[in-house]
C-alpha cells in the first residue's frame, strides 16, 4: 500500500477516497476479494464473463466478504496482433502487478480463451495471493446439414474442403455461421479446454469447473461457488498458488494432458506456470507419461465429441476415477482437502462413452510425444493421437518456407516444386523469429495436391498450431531457427526422417556438413527498436522453457523459499 509517512493518515485517505464510491465502513472492515475482469467486445469467448463476476460477487458477499473487481488486459486468439502468444507475458505481467498494486485478500481470476488461463495463473503464482481460478466454459456446439460442429477443428477442416473444392463459397459462407454458436471457448480439446482441465487438476477451480458449458446455469452457480471459496480463502489466508503448484501437482497435470488428447500449446503454457513456482518440466518425463498414459477422453481432434459430451460424462472427477493408479492424489487443492476427495465414487457414475475406462483406451498411448534428433537439440514435440498412422514414419524431401510471409506468399503456388510425400518445413516463425510463436505450424496442404485428394503431409515448425488441428505435424522445435538453432540450416531437397516410435526428427546429413552450413548462416530476424516488441525479443525463453521472460521466472532458492513457508 502506498505510504504518505503518517501510516494512520494513510488509511484515513484511502477510506476517503473509496467512500466516494459508496462504501460504508461494515463493508470497508470486511476481508477484501478481488475479482479480474477480462470482459471485451473484441473478446466472444469471454462474453459470459460478465454474469460470471456477478455471480462470484454474489458468492463473496454472501459469505461476508467484500468483492472488488478491477480489469486486466483481454486476449483473444481471432485479434491479437502479431499473436497472442506474444501478449500472453504482457497479460501475466498486468494479472502480477495489479493483484499486488490493490488492496485484498484473495483474488478470483475469470478468463478462458487460450493464453488468459495460462497468463493468469502466471501472475497469480507470482503475486502468491490466495487465488480461485474460474474458467469462462466452452461453448455449445453448432450443426449444419445434420452433422454435429464444433470451432475450430470442424473450421479448419471445412476450410480444407473449401479449398479443395468440394465446397462451395455459398455453403462455406453458411457453415461460417454456425461454427460458434454461442459465447465461450472452442468446445473442442484445445489450448482452452486443455488448460482449464489443468487448472481443475492442480486444484485451483472448485470441482467440474473445466467443463460445465458457457450458457449454463450451473456455469453462473459454480461462480457463485467459487466466490463462496475465495471468501473463506480471504479469511485463512491460505493456500497460496505456489503451495499448489508442486512438482507432483505438475504431474498429475503432465498425465492429465496425456489422457485428454490434450492441446501442444499446453506443455509450453505448463513449463512457464511450473517456471513461476521456480520447477521445471522435464520433456523426458512427460514423453515417458505418455507411453504408459492412454488417452480415454473420445473428444475433437483426437476423438468425435465435444466439451458439453465431456461434462455429461462427469468431466475432471470422471476422469480422475479412471487414473488414480497414475496420479499422486496426496496434493492440496483449494477450498480444503487433496486431490483424492475430487475423485468421482462408483456409485455416482453412470454409463458413458466419453471418458473410456482405462482397459479400453481411445489411443493406446498418450496425446504427444517428445522427439529429439540433430533438428532439435533440445526437443520437439508431436501430437500423434491427432495425426495420420501412415505417416509415423516417413522420409521425404525438404520443401523449406523461410517464414509466415514466404508460405503465404508460395504454398499455393501452382509451380511450388512439391509432391505429397514432401516433408514440409517452416522455420523463423518461433518465440523470437514470428515473433511469438504464431499457430502458423499447421502448415495447410499445398491447393494442387488438395485438389488431388492429399488429406496429410508431415509439417515441420519452430511455430504452434491450434490444439484444434489435426495433422502429422511437428512443432515446437527447440532452439528455434531465429536463435541459431539447426531448422535454419535445412535446405530444400534435403531429406528429413521422421520415427516417432524412436522419437527421433532428422534431417540426413552429416555432422560436418551442418557445421559448414552453421558456419555461413547469418541471422534471419532483426531486434525490433522500440517498446514491449523490444522487451519480448531480448527476454523470451524458449518453448521447452515455456516462453516466459528470463526475469519472471522463480529460481530454484525461491522455490526453496516457498516450500519453508508452506511448512
């Protein structure tokens, strides 16, 4: 609190201030929550959250306390310019610096478009105020001709008919419409599902908060609940995000996002949470969860069904019955108690084909898997529920686009020099390169060979895709080719091997040719001049490192810090 050197002087002017807002002293004596809010009309997945605060203001007042809500930034995946990765650090920073700059005791977060669960639970960590995390929902589905729609896996894949020809502008026009059919998040297994099931896995929702759909009425009254929980978290003080945020919470989360088909864009989002707690993922660890890990949840891409199937189903606590032989269920969560009490009993089950049991897996391994190899040192990673068997293990040739604007410019060139076996690589479009990572990696199919019926190639980024997409498409390739990493030596006609049973990405030449290339390379991306642009380029990690700034991370001794207080 700012200090004018008369500390009783201080808070009569504070009070002076407030009351002009109409505050009585019973409310101005009562414990404070704080509650964001990311509401903005360039924000649809966020148009419920309005009603949202109400109704955590609600549950805040009717448990004595008194809520306070103040904004943030809001991020949107369809506006945010050059991307929405490279705000994600901005929105953390502004969720950080605001909790701490106010007055309260608690603070409830309300977001859900892909990069506002992870930015806010960043900040949160940071601030280390007591936080409940309350997501948005996903969306309900659309329909169009009697087949069942969901944003965006069905968008991209109707896109994909459009530019093949198989539908026409009048029909495209018409589904264009009926994507989105409501407020919310992509009510497939995308970042937003994914990081909300996450959030509910570590512990910082109240039970089925992942799931429960946007429109609902049992979305407004988990609000409600959630505002009940940071009332009492305001009084006890007790537990800050840090003191959730452990490695055994992190991975569970790892074995979650496994058994989900879960988003890529998660295990960058989860290093940089795990970063602000001063842990770290380990990509050998999770690639190692998901050889033993199936994934049981039948939803888009991996699957055929959607988040509102997901909730029927009986969401998170579902989904934690049929994996408590994996999971440590001794961690925290908040409102009280562990993990092993938000576990749904037998008896309250029911019968269901949304979350398989665990001897009848939707894939016998995990969503992703990590690889290695001479074209990332220090990884990369594949979603291979969502990909095509047939090309798990393929060799082609290179065809290499220098960055977002050169595959713009040439993939549906008609003497683009490309065959469908191709190998197709992207490079300069990662933390630094794009800049921030743009969900530039699904690579679309050249136009000539869609026409010709080519469903799939293997694609090849140092970018992201959307967790909506589907594809044999590897991405996250660590270093990056703008940080001098061996993506920006390939050239086209090389030829590149992919083995994910072996984990391994390579392209096939020898050590001393790379080194040669290496030695003549020069730097593709230059350091903008001014502002946050500036900031992001000299401070962004990479993404096996989560993408935050080196200087918001918490070093191991913090963590030690964090762990002492909690005992």
């Amino acid at each position: 609190m700012t200090s004018y050197g008369d500390a009783a002087f201080s808070l009569f002017l504070r009070k002076a201030f407030i009351k002009a807002a109409g505050y009585s002293d019973d409310a101005l004596d009562r414990p404070i929550v704080g509650i964001v809010n990311t509401t903005s009309d360039y924000n649809p997945c966020h148009g419920n959250a309005p009603q949202l605060i109400e109704a955590v203001k609600r549950g805040v007042m009717l448990s004595g306390a008194l809520p306070m809500v103040f904004p943030t930034i809001s991020i949107h995946e369809s506006f945010a310019h050059p991307t929405s990765m490279v705000l994600r650090n901005l929105m953390a920073m502004d969720t950080e610096e605001m909790i701490r700059a106010q007055p309260m005791d608690a603070v409830v977060v309300v977001g859900g478009c892909d990069k506002t669960l992870p930015a806010q639970i960043m900040g949160a960590i940071s601030a280390d105020l007591p936080t409940v995390v309350v997501p948005v929902g996903p969306m309900v589905v659309g329909h169009h001709k009697g087949e069942t729609l969901g944003a965006c896996t069905d968008c991209r894949r109707l896109w994909s008919g459009h530019r093949a020809g198989e539908i026409d502008a009048a029909e495209i026009e018409l589904v264009n419409g009926r994507l989105a059919p409501s407020v919310g998040t992509c009510m497939v297994m995308g970042t937003a599902s994914t990081m909300a099931i996450i959030a509910e896995t570590i512990g910082l929702t109240v039970p089925y908060a992942a799931s429960i759909p946007a429109p609902l009425a049992e979305r407004v009254r988990s609000a409600e609940a959630s505002g009940r929980v940071a009332a009492a978290l305001a009084v006890s003080g007790r537990p800050f995000p840090s003191e959730l945020v452990t490695p055994a919470a992190l991975r569970n989360a790892m074995v979650v996002m496994q058994a989900i088909g879960g988003s890529t864009n998660g295990i960058i989002h989860l290093a940089a949470i795990a970063g602000r707690a001063g842990h770290a993922i380990d990509l050998a660890e999770f690639d190692r969860i998901g050889r033993e890990v199936p994934v049981l949840v039948d939803l888009k891409p991996s699957g055929e069904h959607y988040m509102e199937h997901f909730h029927e189903a009986g969401g998170v606590p579902r989904l934690l019955a049929e994996l408590t032989g994996f999971l440590d269920l001794t961690v925290p969560v908040i409102g009280g108690g562990t993990l092993a009490d938000r576990v749904m009993k037998r008896e309250h089950m029911h019968d269901q084909h949304v979350i398989r049991p665990l001897g009848q897996p939707l894939k016998a391994q995990g969503a992703m898997a990590v690889l290695s190899g001479n074209l990332c040192p220090r990884g990369a990673v594949i979603k291979h529920s969502a990909a095509s068997p047939a090309l798990m293990q393929h060799t082609g040739r290179a065809v290499v686009f220098e960055s977002v604007a050169d595959l713009a410019e040439r993939i549906d060139d008609p003497d683009l020099d490309v065959a469908a076996d191709d190998v197709l690589v992207l490079r300069n479009a990662g933390p630094k390169g794009a800049p921030g990572m743009p969900e530039a990696g699904y690579i679309p199919i050249p136009k000539k060979l869609a026409a010709e019926g080519v469903k799939d190639m293997v694609r090849l980024s140092d970018a992201r895709m959307s967790g909506t997409a589907f594809g044999t498409v590897i991405l996250h390739v660590s270093p990056e080719a703008a940080a001098g990493g061996p993506l920006a030596l390939v050239r086209n006609g090389d030829r590149i091997r992919l083995d994910v049973a072996g984990r391994r990405i390579d392209v096939l030449i020898d050590d001393a040719e790379l080194a040669r290339r290496a030695a003549a390379a020069r730097p593709a991306v230059e350091r903008p001049e001014r502002g946050y642009a500036q900031l992001y380029h000299d401070h962004v990690l990479q993404a096996d490192q989560g993408c935050d700034f080196d200087f918001l991370t918490a070093t191991p001794a913090a963590a030690d810090d964090i762990e002492e207080a909690a005992q």
